[in-house]
C-alpha cells in the first residue's frame, strides 16, 4: 500500500492542554495519523542570547513524507511558540502493517 516513506516529527509544546489540542486538529485534519505526548519533560535551551529552561510536553508525530510540508505550515499557525520545534526523522523500518495505518490514515485528507 505505502509508496512513499512514513515519518516521525518531534516538536514540543508548553502544557498538556496546548499539546491535546493541537494534536487533535493535526488527526482530524488527517496531516497526521497519531500524536504521541510527552508529559513532565523538561528542556534547556538557548534562545535570543539567554540560557532558559522550561517544562514541556513532548509530541511525536507521525505521518508520510509528503504531508511535512502542510503539517509544517498547519503546527506553525497553531503553536503558541514563535518557533515551534519541527524535526523530520525518516523511518527506515516497522511493522508493515502499522506503517500501512498511517499511510492510509493520512492519505485520507491528502
């Protein structure tokens, strides 16, 4: 069924109820086939000159490799970040049939 390659994309989000939120659109808009979140995960980071550190919520994401780009501009006008984290790992392999899910699932709005 697949002809193209599933992926995983990392982001984070700044509470549970943001990430909840946002995760659901991204499945109903069928940009992604399953948000996996993160609770109580806690980032260090350098951000405009300073060292910071906060509480987030971790989010994989996954999806196939053509609906990135939508999925990319879709997390950038929900997230509350003024620059939301979005990594793109390839899956080089799986169970075939979970990996068929998520093509379907996401070829469903796409």
């Amino acid at each position: 069924m697949r002809s193209e390659s599933c992926v995983l994309v990392v982001t984070t989000f700044p509470d549970i109820e943001t990430a909840r939120d946002i995760a659901k659109i991204l499945v109903e808009e069928r940009l992604v086939a399953c948000v996996n979140l993160i609770p109580q995960m806690e980032s260090i980071y350098l951000w405009k000159e300073g060292i910071h550190n906060s509480h987030e919520v971790g989010g994989l994401m996954k999806t196939m490799e053509s609906r990135v780009s939508v999925l990319e501009t879709r997390l950038c006008q929900l997230h509350p970040y003024e620059l939301p984290e979005l990594i793109v790992l390839p899956v080089k392999g799986g169970l075939p049939a979970f990996l068929d899910w998520v093509s379907a699932s996401v070829k469903r709005g796409g």
